[in-house]
C-alpha cells in the first residue's frame, strides 16, 4: 500500500544563518485554532485552564518551547503543539497543521532584523518576551511572538514560506553587512 | 492682446514692458445670468463655452481661491481616450477632439503633447479585458493598437522584463494619448472667457445658494450677494459642501490621491506608461521631471496630502517595472481631492432645484474632461438638455440602475475606484 | 585654495578623485565641494535656461548649482555639498555640451530676451503638428539636468521602522541639547540629522561653548550621546517628510560616502519613524541677495564661505568681498581675516552697520554688477553716491536667515511672518506632537539655540511623563540685527532662483500680466520649482512681488514646501520591490512536480499555475491544451485546485449566516451534500460564486474563487461584525490547510479507488456528495464536484501531503491513459459547459445576467437582493450571457471582440455586446465562446458578427446556449 | 498614519483595510423603499471635518472598527469595534 509523505513548508530553504543571526524552521506537533463561540469565551477559558494551559490574553502568548497557545487574532487562539479536548459546542477548532510555516529568528541584531520588515516596535522593553502580535512581515500576514530575549517565531501562510525565507535572508544579509 | 512667435519678439526687443494682463480682477455685479461656482478647469471652460458657443456672456466664475487652484493644477496632466462603456467613450472622445484643437481656439500653447499611452497587461484576462477596452475605442473612432511583449519592449526597452513580479504579457498603445501643461489649460480657459466678457472673480468663497419656492436666485459670497437666473455647481473636492447648501446629498466621497515629481532629467520615458497591477503610471514632463502616481490613499479626506503607505506602494510598482528610474529622486510630493462615485464615472446633470446645476463625481479622471465637462455643462446650462456626449451622467443612475458606468467592475464602493 | 591648520579634515588620508576628467586630490572629512573649492574650481554647472555659468552657492543640501553626476554610481544630480569625498570619485557636469566651459546652448543666454516668463505659453502653436515632432523634442533636449543610466538600477536599498519617545530632527547647538536633555533623562531619543558629522553651524563657526570651541563641544555631546542605550544616532539621515499621528520618513545615505561598500549593504535606507513626539532643530539657511548679475561663479552665500572655511579648511577665492544687510554677516570677515585670508571689502547695505576690522568697509552701500564671464572677477559697488570698482573672486553675500520651517508646512500649516527677523517662523502646532527650537524658530544665537533645545526638551519630557533636567552651558549671545535688502536695482538681471533662471524682472513680468497670486507667480515663472524647491529663493522672490503689487509680505502668502525636506530616490522608498519584491509570491504544493514537468507557470492572484505540461513532441501549447482536454473528456485529468479560498464555517448560525450571505438556501442542504452557491454584492452584482459544502449541522465549508479569496473571507467578516454580530458563526481560513486535486473523467472513480482505504461507488458517493475519507492511510476529504463537466471529484489531504498526493494522483492517471491538465485545458473544459469565471462575474453582471437570476431566492432577504430589483439591473435590453460558434468562413474567435448584427458598421452604437471568454474546444472541433449579446437568451439561433478591429478579423456566429457540451449533464453522474 | 485599534493599540495604517463611511452598519429593511437604500449604498455626507467611518484590521487581528476622525486634519478621535457599534 502507497503511503503520503509529508513535507515540511521550508523544506530546503532552511536553517542559515548570517552574521549572529539564524533563521530555522519550528515545527509543531499540531496548530489548532480555536474560535470560541459567542458567550463562550469563558467556558473556554476554564476547559483550557482545567487542561493546563491558561487561555492567552490578547497580545501574549503562554507555554514553552514546542507547546504554546497563541493569541492569533480577534477571537481567536492558536494552539500550537497542543491538542485540548471538550470544546465541542463551545469553539470553533479548526485543524490548522498544514495551514502555517514557523520559523524561528535567533541571535543578537533579531530585533534589528525585524525592524526592516515588520512596522511594530519590538523594542525589548514593549514587546517582551511572551508578547504576540498578528501584523505583517512585509506584504504578508503574519504571527509573530518574541519566544525569547532575541528570539522571535514568525508564522506566515505555508504557500508563503518561500518569500518569507527570502525577504529575511535579504535582510540578514544586510544587517550582517552594518555590524 | 493675440499671442505668437513674433509677439514674443516685438516685446523682448522692448523690453517685455508691453504685456497685458491675462484676466481682469472685476468686482462683482449684483447680477448675473449665469453664475458658476468653482473657477478650476471644468468651471472656465464651462464659461469659455456658454460664451463661446451659446453666446452667455453674462457670467460670473466665483473661485474662492486663485483661478485653477484645484485639481487641475495638481494632477499628473494625462490626456487620453481609452473607456470602453457606452457614456464614458464617446464624452471623452470629444474631450480629446477639443484637446486637439484647443491650443488654436485659445491662442494658448498648453503644451498637449500626443506622445502616446501604452496600457501593460500582465495576464491573459487582462489582455482580454484591454481587447474589449481597444475594440470599443475603435468603434468610437478613437485609435488603439495591441502590442504583444515584443511590441512593448520596443517601444519601452527599459522595462524589467525578465525578472519583475507580474511578467509583461503586452500592451494597449493609444497613439492620441499624451500629455498637457495643466496650469496653462486654467490660464487658457481663463483667458479666453475673460475676452469674451465673463468676470472671472477670485477671493470670493460662496457661503450659500438662495433658492426660493425650489427656484434658484442667486449666492451669497463673502464678496456679497449676488443673483443669478442659473447657478452651476462645479467645485470638485468640495461637492459636497456646496451642494450641502442647496440641501443635496451626493453619491459622493472624497478621497486623496497623491502625486510625486522628481529632480529634472534628460529625457528618458518618452511615453506615458501604465502599470496593470500596481495602479503605477509615469511620464515625464518637458522640463524633464518624472510625473507619476498611483492610486488613492484609500482614506476619506480633504486634506490635500497623503501618506506613506500608498507613497511606498507607488514607488515598489515603479520599481518591479522599471528599475531604471530607482536614481531618480523624488521632489515634491502633492495630494488632490477627488470626488469618487459609487461608480467611477462623473456626473453631469439639473439638480431638483429650479436653475441649479452640477458638474461634479470627476474621480480622479478629471483633467482630462476638462473641455468636454466645460462643454457639456454650458450646453446643459443654456439649453437645459444634456448634450450628446453626456446624456448618461444622470445624478439618478444609483437609485434607478440605469446606465451604471463602473469601467473597474468594483462596486458601489466609492474609494475602489 | 586650502588654508593652514584650518578645517575638521583628516589630511593624513588624502583621497584622490577626478571632475569632468580632470584628476585632484581632496582629503578624508571633504565633501566633494570643499574639494573642488581647494582646488580652485569655481565653474561646477550650468542653469536650467540660460545654460548660464554656476558656481557653488551653499555648503548644504539646499545647493541649487553645484548638481553633478557621480559616474562610477551612475547618480545624477548629486549634490556636490553634500557628496563626501571618497578614494576613486569620479563626477561630471551636468547640462552642458559640448563642455561646461563652452557650452553651446549658453546661446540661449543671448536669447534671453525673447525667453522671458511663460513665454512657451504664447508660442510654438503654429504649424500645428510641429509640437510633437520639433518643439517639443528640442525643448526636451535642452531641459533637464543628469541622466538616468537606462540599465537597471544595480544597487541594493533597504526600508525600515523605528520607535521612539522622542525623535530630535537636526544635531547643532539645539539638537544636541535636547538630545543631552532627554537622553540623560531616559526618554527613547532618536537624534537624525541630514550631515555625517553632528554639531550643524558649530563645525562651521569660531563661537565658544564655555571653555570649548563649538566644534570640541559638539563632538564631546556626540560621545556622551552614544554610549547612552536609550539615544540611537542617525548621521547622514535626513527627515524627510511629516505624516499623520507621529509619523516621520527619513532618508538614510548609508553607502554613498564609502569608496568599496560590502555586498549586501544597502546604498540607502527609507526609515519610517514613529515618534511620540518630536522636536524640529534643523536650524535655519542664509539667503542669497538679488543684485545685478549676482549668479556668477564665485558669487556665494556667507555662511558657506565659513564653512568652507571653518570645516574644510578651504579659502573660496583669494580675494573675499563680504556683503549683507545683517550682523552676522561681518563674522565671515573676521573669520577669513583671522586665517590671513585676504578680505577685499565688506559691505553693508546698512548706513549705521558697525563694521570694525583690518578691511576696506562701505556701508550704505550696495552691489549694483559684477563681471567674469566663468567666474567672479570685479565687482561695482555704489557707495555715497560713487560708483567703485572691487576686485575679488569671491564675494560672500547675506541677505538674512531663514528658519528651516518646512516640516512644520507638510501638513499644510503656513509660517507666519515675524518682521523683527524679517522671516518666517513657524505656526505653532504646525504638526501634532512636534515642538521647534532653537533657529528653526528664529532664535539665532548660539546661548539661544542652546537655552531652547534645552527648554524645548523639558516640555515634551514633561509631556511625556519624564523626569528631567537640564544643564546649559554659555556661550555667545549676538543679538541679529537686520534691515530689509531684497532686490537691488540696476542694469543688468538680478537672479532669484538660480537653478531656473528666475529673476526679478520674470516676478514683475507675472505681476504685470496678473500672475499676482504667489502660487500664479510660482507656476508662471517656474520661481521655487527647482530642485531646492524655492529654499534659496522663494522670500526674495514673495518680497519682489509683495513690492510690484503694492502689498505687504505676510498679506502675499507663501506657496506650501511638501515632502520631501529634499529628494529622496525612488529605489529607497520602493525598496525591495525590485524584481519580485513587490508582492508575496505564493506556491502550491504541486509547484515541484509541475515545473519538473516543465509546465510554464503562469500567475493567478499571487499564485503560480500551471498553464499546461507539455508532452515529447507537443510543439505548441494548443496540442498540449487539446490532448489534456481530450484526456479529461475520456480518460481522466488531475489538476490542483489548491488556490480556490476555502472557509470553514463553523457555529449554530452557519445556517442561517449562509442564507444571507449567498443568494440561494443552504440551511436546507444536507449533512454530507455540496451545494453551488452565488453571492451578491450589496449594490445587486454578481461578487463570486463557488460550493459550499455541509460537513455538519453547524459547520460548512465554503470555497471560493481564486482571486477573491481575500475579498470574500473581508466580507463574511462585515456581514457578520457589522450587519449580524448577534450571529453565533466563526469562520478560518483553511484555504493553506489543504492541498486540495480535481479528478476528472470517466475513469476518475478508478483512480481514487485505487488510492482510498475505503473505494467509494456511485451510490455511496453520488453527485455533490461530500465527506471524509481516508487517501493512503490519511484522512482527507472528498467533494464530488466537477468544473470540467465530467464525472469528477475533487480530494482535499493536509497540505504536507500535497505534492506526495500529487505525483501518485499523476501516476494512477496516466497508467489509465491520463495525466495532470493545466490552466489552459481548465478553461476549454469550463467553456464548453458554460461555466462562468471571473471573465463573466467581472463586477458590472447580475445574477440577471448570467442566467442565474432563479437562484436568488425569492423566500429571503440576502445582501444584494433588494438592489438587485433596481430597474436598470432587470432590464430585458440588458447584455445577457450567450454562447457564440462560428457559423461562416472564419471560424475564429477572440475575447474581447465586440457583436453586432451583421450587417452593421461595426461603431460604437451598433455593439450589442462582446466575446469575455474563448476556447478551442478539441471536443467539438470548433472554436467556442462565452459573451454578452442584448437580450441575447431570446436569440439564440440568431447570426451576429463578431469583430476584432485589433487583429482585423471578423467571424459571422451562431448565438447559442452557453452550455455547449453535455447539456443534460449526464456525464457528471456518470 | 496610525490607527488604534480596540483590541491591538496603535498599528501603522498599512495593516488596515477602509470601506467608506459608517453608514454601512444601518442597513435598511429589504422593502425600505428605493429611497433608504440609494442613502445607504450611494449617498454620502461626506463632512469636510468629523466623520465615522469603517475600517478592517486586516493585516492584524481581523476586527472591523469603527473610526471617528477628521477628514480635513486626520486626527483621530476614537475607535470602536464594529460589532459593538452595531448592537
């Protein structure tokens, strides 16, 4: 019997890296989001936290490496590399695995890199770590989360990866040329 | 005082002391039989035309500023013929046969340049959709030529055609089309009405329009009040306002639309060129300045300027096209106020009141209306009849559904225009 | 010439360079002006009209003459004040040929007379057709001022944002203060200013900070303000322009003072900065005076003499005639006597100027000629009563100060007239959130622009909520002490703008002629409209006409300076855009195989399709489109639909969201049933159309076309926010999800049997069935739905599967005798069913007019309904959807032809209506199309004459049904 | 120009989408009459000063917001999500 084979959006586009900067691929387990219905936001809000992972505010995104649930829009959470049960009839949840490429920025002068491509201060002391936003990278929609004190995850549509991983390598290379 | 080469001589040789004004400043009568509200284009050359071609001479052109303050000395001066629905081809059409002669009916040398339009499309649907627009300019009589990719890059070898985002598949080439010194089309306008007898009046901002019993009798001015058999409505950027005072609401939304200029340079982009995916378009001027533009900033505004979204968005287009113009530095930057309709095409039409009348909804296709409008309207004014030309620009097509224009295919959305 | 022990240059580091061929050597910290002068070149360009001589008038970005082109960056119109100097530059003169010293068009110099304002306006009209052909094309010619290079733009440019508390727009005497005060106070300080080296007029002055010279002083608060983290430097950055809401664009010359830049650094970089508030200290330019040949080469302003001086330790001439109407102007005397420059003259227009110093000095005097064809030679000035004779080479002139008000104008505020300094200042709260300080506001003393950076900073900190103090130090107090001197009288022309060749007599030529209005004088006579944009010229030039016409200058008005603050390329603002830059590009998951079967892909919204795959020996695209056709209509085809929007709707108001949204019911489909669905715009056209299928009670999925996607998810979201938020529904975008193949043709059971765990039959799985299924152990979906009108599915898996799916979708196919169809084959097969695409639906058809007007439902309300009733939209004269065949001896057709009865002229009154799609259908064997004719559901059988007046060709049709193929639809349930 | 948006803050005007006036949220009954609906598909006030008008954080978190500005200065006064303004 035939079998699929998968294959990952930045499928031999990644990782690089320029100067202190690398630019890798995150994959999840699952992405999962999950709308809550009217007058339901709270009812969620408790099946999340009965399951451990509190519901995020909006603009924060809570969890660990590999297990996060991000804020992703009005009325909307991005469960990342986590499934949570009992939210029948409660939320929309929408299997959104292959619905997004992740990549990871890392390394000192991120910020500087983000700076050329993203139109959002993302100065240490505003956007911290766990903070989140849904704007965009260049001409794109985009995720993006500071995952740590120079580390950014940025979500793009998949069929996107390939300009994505572009438009940041231009720029990497740039930033690298300055410093 | 008659303009020609051996008038410029004759006065060089004495010294340039013998220039005449080109307009009086007459102070305003108490009456008038016609008076138009707006001194830009379309309103002096509705009153070169009522008297001109009706023979109204007793008009008064009230401009709250200076004579073609507005848009159309703030465009990016396109002079072209290339609609394809019923009611717009064949106005325009006479727009650009009035272009053609019009530097010899004024005595005005307003620098019409036919240099030629190329229209780029970058897929089959839009080459399709640009067959059906040359078609229907071919069958109005006007001229249009499809070039494939090969004709294009012989015309506009400076393109990106190898590498820019949205690959040139061809172009539509509209010979007739070009460009005008936009001040000097006001001034000729100005200057021939003035002849002719109509008192152009600057300074003089109308506060209000007095009608009575639905008949219209006059305006109230901060230079006075002034009475008037008829009164025309032709203020474009401030439709709404002035109509306001005669109690109209207009299927209007006014919108800002920026324009950019650069540093001079030799001459470079021989053509105007036309962008099919990024709302980008560029010629340049005699002095060797890059005019170009793009599309609205999407906001409803009066403020005359823009911001640097669309800014940034004019100059990527210009960039995947013609990287050959990424040194070239931009001058000044400028913005307009245009009045957009629901479906892009203007309106040119009586009002419910007695005697008043409009001309307004140009969007931002206006400069190049400018002697069709001036002539439509006056035709209008002194007839009461809508001329042939622009039969369709009825105030109710919105409400009814009669005879919508929409040449975008966007929708009752007025800033998708 | 260079002057000793003068000057912030590295001579140590001497930096050869060439101008117009011709070898020099200028030092490291010149600009290529400061070079050029101490290589005794005074002749850098040519005017605009006159093609007159010109020399170096300023040592800013506001220089109108000394515009050159860098060659070895292919640049022109650089500003040669503003250009540093690198190892290896190499620059040209601009407007002038066959050389700058012989210029052949100076000719036009002679003609001056006949050229006089507007003067174009009132010739070359005659013969008419010469415009285009002769006129223009000499004037072309003779205009302008560098070339473009015609090759692409090489270079890389970079945008990019930044945030601050405050940003401070100019680094002299104010700036830096500011700068010290809210940095030392903790505020998040952006300091950007237009120069390399920070200080602005200190680096070109001799006054003192408290025990320091201006220069030491500003370098010291240039170190203090980098080592502090909150405080980001920008040297070589100009503000451009002020927008809305604290936002500010500034240009930023990155690469262009480095002889060899690194690879990937960009020459420049667009910033948009976004500032809570800001502070404008870009300080203040000096004026040239309008006096009798005043545009000779050598002719400069004051306060560059000084620079030259101070900064670069350059003597612009050998013999230095200063003259002004100010105080400060006297200052230039000193300095140059100071450095044993010899000082020719000093004069003062002013009668009671004190004037102390080892110098000749005429006040009450004025400048009335000079001569020198190339370059200043001797200049007459008229002293009590007497003409007398100056020799100099260089005259440093003053005519006052202007403040640098400009972007305080870029949102339409108008300066205002202060009468004490004779200039304008400008508005208070010009622009939201921006303070001024320091000479931008009139405050010319270097203690005064100090105490005001330093104030300035305090109230916007205080502002802010920031803590602060402020440290001044002393420094020189002078009070400005100025006299009106705008235009001297005399014989010969006295220029105001010098780039353009506006003169005094042009401004009362326009007055004359009732160009009286400033912004009728500016158009008329070109004044302000070269590219210093008026910095030099326009307030001569307003008080010449405020004198002709009699008024006061406050009461002539201004014309409005607009961004940019000075010109900025537009490769820097439209960075990244080169190439393919200027949208995403997306890509299926099929991309790989199709281009490894080299399918030409071609773009549909930003995705790439393929337009066919081409087989051994297929020599055109159509045998490639008609074998795929053919192997759909009796085989089978694979074709990724992947790009078509999918939306899943989810929620207990699906249902009836949907009704609402599309025209006909989908609260009655069946769980498990797919629907085709049309939706409306709410002024009654046709939006898009598309299935939607029922995978549960409360949810959907709702698929739509590939261009409007974006459209139609934007507008579920108005419907339900803004019209039905009481509507419990949510909709994601799954459209990324799933990698989504239409199988089609009689065989494509076969192939998806021969990959599902479970087979499905036609019972199981009937026409518009949908449901899950698992595709090679994944689960996936399946719709049985058909564009192609053929027995058809379309089967959806996660998208990491797509490409896998594909090459096996591909391979069961072709062992049965098919294979993957492009684009191209996609609309032959929707054509000969009739199937509407976009080339229909384009925004000006009704549902009326597709023939589709049964499916507005009459139970309901839907958006689009009611104005869908509007007279005009139902009317039976309206263009109704047709099919076309050639029924004569041409027997093609072509999109976008017009119809008309045949034997009418094909004009404009006659067209009933056009050709929107076509198609070779292999099928038929005939050339098919879809189109709007009149009325044209009442005619079919009728003839009608297509015509291509493009191509030249004519074809006599059959007007049709528009479904040509299979009417019954029996093959889809096949 | 930046636009606060009531569940982001303040975003770069590039993020959003504009429709046109708020007008849109009043949608006349279906048999309204021609009249109510040539106000709410066509007719415009369009002020030259304060208005309302509809813009979509589309770029961002997909909210569709109500914002009250000044059309001759851009100064915005206040926005609001749709959804409440519509209740």
């Amino acid at each position: 019997m035939v079998k699929l084979v998968a294959k990952a959006p930045c499928e031999g586009l990644l990782p690089f890296s320029y100067g202190t900067v690398s630019l890798s691929e995150v994959t999840y387990d699952s992405l999962t989001s999950v709308a809550p219905f009217v007058g339901k936001s709270k009812a969620v809000a408790d099946v999340f936290k009965a399951a451990g992972t509190p519901m995020p505010a909006v603009g924060r995104a809570t969890g660990k490496d590999g297990q996060r649930a991000i804020w992703f829009g009005r009325g909307q959470v991005l469960l990342a590399g986590l499934t949570i049960e009992g939210l029948e009839g409660l939320a929309a949840a929408t299997d959104q695995s292959d619905a997004w490429a992740v990549v990871r920025l890392e390394g000192e002068n991120a910020d500087a890199i983000l700076a050329r491509l993203i139109p959002l201060d993302l100065d240490k002391g505003v956007f911290k770590r766990g903070h989140t936003a849904r704007t965009q990278v260049q001409h794109m929609m985009a995720s993006i989360t500071r995952t740590g004190v120079q580390t950014f995850e940025i979500i793009v549509m998949r069929s996107m990866a390939r300009t994505l991983v572009h438009e940041l390598e231009v720029v990497m290379k740039a930033v690298a040329a300055r410093h | 005082m008659r303009y020609s080469a051996l008038r410029v001589i004759k006065e060089g040789l004495t010294g340039n002391r013998g220039w005449q004004p080109v307009w009086r400043d007459p102070e305003p009568k108490a009456e008038y039989d016609i008076i138009i509200i707006g001194g830009g284009g379309h309103g002096l050359a509705t009153a070169y035309y009522l008297a001109k071609e009706h023979g109204v001479t007793n008009v008064a052109v009230l401009e709250k500023g200076y004579l073609g303050g507005g848009n159309v000395g703030r465009n990016t001066t396109l002079v072209r013929a290339n609609y394809f629905l019923p009611g717009n081809s064949e106005f325009y059409s006479h727009s650009l046969k009035l272009w053609e002669g019009m530097e010899h009916d004024l005595n005005y040398n307003a620098m019409h340049s036919q240099r030629g339009l190329i229209n780029l499309f970058h897929s089959d649907a839009q080459r399709d959709a640009f067959v059906r627009r040359g078609n229907a300019m071919i069958n109005q009589g006007d001229d249009a030529i499809l070039l494939d990719r090969d004709g294009v890059r012989k015309m506009v070898p400076y393109l990106d055609f190898d590498n820019t985002r949205f690959p040139i598949y061809g172009g539509l080439y509209h010979p007739r089309g070009g460009t005008a010194r936009h001040d000097a089309v006001a001034w000729g306008y100005a200057r021939g009405a003035d002849q002719r007898g109509v008192d152009l009046i600057q300074q003089c901002e109308v506060t209000g329009i007095d009608i009575e019993g639905g008949v219209v009798k006059g305006v109230q001015t901060t230079r006075g009040a002034i009475r008037a058999k008829k009164v025309g409505i032709v203020v474009a950027g401030r439709s709404g306002q002035v109509a306001a005072m005669a109690g109209m609401r207009l299927p209007i939304e006014s919108h800002v639309l920026q324009a950019f200029v650069t540093e001079g340079l030799k001459p470079c982009i021989d053509h105007v060129v036309s962008f099919g995916m990024g709302h980008f378009y560029i010629s340049q001027s005699d002095k060797g300045g890059l005019v170009f533009g793009g599309d609205l900033d999407f906001y409803a505004s009066y403020a005359a300027r823009g911001n640097l979204p669309m800014v940034e968005h004019v100059m990527e287009a210009g960039m995947t096209l013609m990287p050959m113009i990424g040194k070239a530095r931009v001058l000044r930057s400028w913005g307009g106020i245009m009045d957009m309709t629901p479906d892009g095409s203007p309106i040119i039409d009586k009002t419910d009141t007695e005697g008043l009348f409009i001309d307004c909804g140009w969007c931002y296709g206006g400069f190049k209306a400018v002697p069709a409008s001036g002539f439509a309207f006056a035709h209008l004014m002194a007839t009461g009849r809508p001329h042939d030309t622009a039969e369709k620009f009825r105030l109710d097509r919105f409400r009814t559904g009669v005879s919508i224009m929409d040449e975008e295919g966007t929708g009752a959305q007025h800033n998708l225009h | 010439m260079r002057v000793k022990d003068k000057g912030l240059i590295n001579r140590a580091v001497p930096l050869r360079f060439t101008f117009d061929g011709r070898h020099y050597e200028g030092f490291q910290g010149d600009t290529l002006a400061s070079a050029l002068l101490a290589n005794d070149v005074r002749l850098v360009g040519r005017s605009f009209k006159y093609h007159r001589p010109r020399g170096i008038l300023t040592a800013g970005s506001e220089e109108p003459n000394a515009l050159m082109t860098i060659t070895d960056r292919a640049e022109p119109n650089v500003r040669a004040t503003v250009q540093e100097l690198y190892q290896g530059l190499s620059a040209k003169s601009q407007n002038n040929w066959p050389s700058l010293a012989r210029d052949a068009l100076s000719v036009n110099d002679l003609m001056a007379p006949f050229l006089s304002a507007g003067f174009y306006y009132k010739t070359f009209m005659w013969p008419r057709a010469f415009w285009e052909r002769v006129y223009e094309p000499l004037i072309r010619r003779a205009a302008g001022l560098g070339a473009l290079d015609k090759t692409h733009n090489p270079d890389l440019y970079e945008k990019a944002y930044a945030f601050c508390d405050v940003l401070i727009i100019g680094a002299g005497p104010a700036g830096l203060m500011a700068a010290l005060t809210a940095g030392r106070a903790g505020a998040r300080v952006i300091l950007a200013d237009e120069d390399s080296l920070m200080g602005g007029r200190l680096n070109s002055e001799t006054y003192q900070i408290g025990d320091h010279t201006g220069q030491d002083w500003a370098a010291a608060a240039v170190s203090e303000l980098t080592a502090m983290d909150n405080v980001r430097l920008m040297p070589r950055t100009t503000v451009t322009g002020a927008y809305d809401q604290g936002t500010y664009g500034a240009l930023e010359r990155v690469a262009h003072h480095i002889a060899k830049p690194a690879d990937d650094l960009p020459l420049e970089c667009f910033w948009r900065i976004v500032a809570k508030r800001a502070i404008l200290c870009a300080g203040s330019l000096e004026r040239p005076i309008a006096f009798p040949m005043n545009d000779r080469p050598g002719i400069m302003t004051a306060s560059a003499v000084r620079s030259y001086l101070n900064r670069y330790g350059v003597a612009p001439g050998k013999s230095i005639a200063i003259y002004g109407n100010n105080d400060n102007a006297h200052q230039t005397a000193h300095d140059l006597a100071a450095a044993g420059v010899k000082v020719a003259a000093v004069i003062d227009s002013r009668a009671d100027a004190q004037v102390q110093g080892d110098f000749p000095v005429y006040t009450g005097a004025e400048v009335i000629n000079t001569t020198g064809r190339l370059g200043l030679e001797e200049i007459l000035v008229r002293h009590n009563g007497e003409n007398l004779m100056v020799n100099a080479d260089c005259l440093a002139m003053s005519g006052g100060w202007n403040p640098t008000v400009h972007l305080t104008c870029h949102m339409n505020g108008r300066p205002v007239w202060r009468e004490g300094i004779l200039a304008f200042v400008p508005a208070d709260d010009a622009i939201p959130g921006l303070s001024v300080a320091g000479a931008a506001r009139g405050i010319f003393s270097t203690r005064g622009c100090l105490q005001d950076g330093a104030k300035v900073a305090l109230q916007v900190l205080d502002d802010l909520g920031i803590k602060a103090r402020a440290d001044v130090p002393e420094a020189e107090e002078t009070p400005y002490q100025i006299s009106p001197l705008w235009a001297v009288q005399g014989k010969g022309r006295a220029w105001l703008d010098f780039q353009n060749d506006v003169t005094v007599k042009d401004v009362k030529q326009a007055a004359a002629e009732n160009f009286r209005s400033v912004e009728h004088m500016k158009r008329y006579t070109t004044q302000g409209m070269a590219t210093d944009q008026g910095k030099n010229s326009n307030v001569g030039a307003l008080a010449v006409l405020a004198d002709v016409t009699g008024r006061a200058i406050p009461e002539t008005g201004t014309t409005t300076f607009r961004p940019p603050f000075s010109p900025v390329s537009i490769a820097a603002l439209g960075a990244g855009a080169q190439g393919k830059g200027f949208a995403p590009e997306r890509f299926t998951t099929s991309h790989l195989p199709s281009i490894q079967r080299a399918a030409p892909m071609i773009e549909a919204g930003l995705w790439y399709r393929p337009s066919y795959f081409p087989m051994p020996g297929e020599q055109t695209w159509r045998e490639s489109c008609d074998r795929e056709v053919n192997m759909v209509r009796t085989k089978v085809g694979i074709c990724d639909v992947s790009t078509l929007g999918k939306i899943d709707i989810q929620g207990p108001g699906a249902a009836e969201f949907l009704d609402f949204v599309y025209t006909n019911t989908f609260s009655t489909l069946k769980v498990g049933r797919v629907r085709y669905g049309l939706m409306l715009r709410e002024d009654g056209y046709v939006m898009d159309d598309g299935t939607t299928a029922r995978l549960g009670d409360h949810h959907y999925v709702m698929t739509t076309t590939t261009a409007a996607a974006g459209q139609v998810m934007r507008h579920l979201e108005f419907v339900h926010q803004c019209l039905k938020p009481k509507l419990n529904v949510r909709f994601i975008s799954v459209t990324e999800q799933w990698a989504q193949f239409a199988v089609a043709g009689p065989r494509a059971r076969d192939v998806l049997n021969a990959l599902l765990d479970d087979p499905i039959d036609n019972d199981s799985f009937p026409f518009m069935a949908c449901g899950q299924v698992k595709v090679a152990g994944t689960p996936g979906r399946l719709f049985r739905i058909s564009f192609s009108g053929e027995h058809a599915y379309e089967v959806a898996v996660p998208a990491r599967y797509g490409e896998s799916l594909f090459r096996l979708l591909c391979a069961q196919a072709e062992a049965m005798g098919g294979g993957p169809y492009g684009m191209e084959a996609l609309n032959v097969l929707r054509t000969e069913k009739g199937f509407v695409t976009h080339s229909e639906i384009h925004g000006r058809t009704t549902a009326f007019d597709i023939g589709a007007e049964r499916m507005v439902s009459a139970k309901k309300d839907c958006i689009g309904k009611t104005m869908a009733a509007r007279p005009g939209l139902i009317d039976d004269h309206r263009e109704q959807l047709v099919g076309l065949k050639p029924a004569g001896a041409v027997k093609q057709l072509i999109a976008g032809g017009h119809l008309f009865a045949p034997g009418a002229e094909a004009v404009r009154v006659n067209s009933q209506g056009y050709v929107t799609s076509v198609g070779y259908s292999p099928t038929l064997d005939c050339y098919l199309g879809l189109g709007f004719l009149k009325n044209g559901r009442a005619r079919h059988g009728e003839r009608v004459k297509m015509v291509d007046h493009l191509k030249g060709v004519e074809t006599l049709c059959e007007v049709c049904d528009p479904v040509f193929f299979d009417p019954e639809g029996g093959r889809l349930r096949g | 120009m930046r636009i606060t948006c009531p569940i982001c803050g303040e975003r770069d005007r590039r993020e959003f989408y504009y429709q046109g006036a708020a007008v849109a949220l009043d949608r006349p009954a279906p048999d309204a009459g021609p009249q109510a609906w040539d106000d709410y598909v066509h007719l415009r006030d369009n002020p030259a000063g304060r208005t309302c008008d509809l813009w979509f954080h589309e770029m961002g978190c997909g909210a569709w917001i109500v914002v009250e500005r000044d059309t001759v200065t851009h100064e915005v006064y206040s926005t609001e999500l749709a959804e409440k303004a519509a209740r």
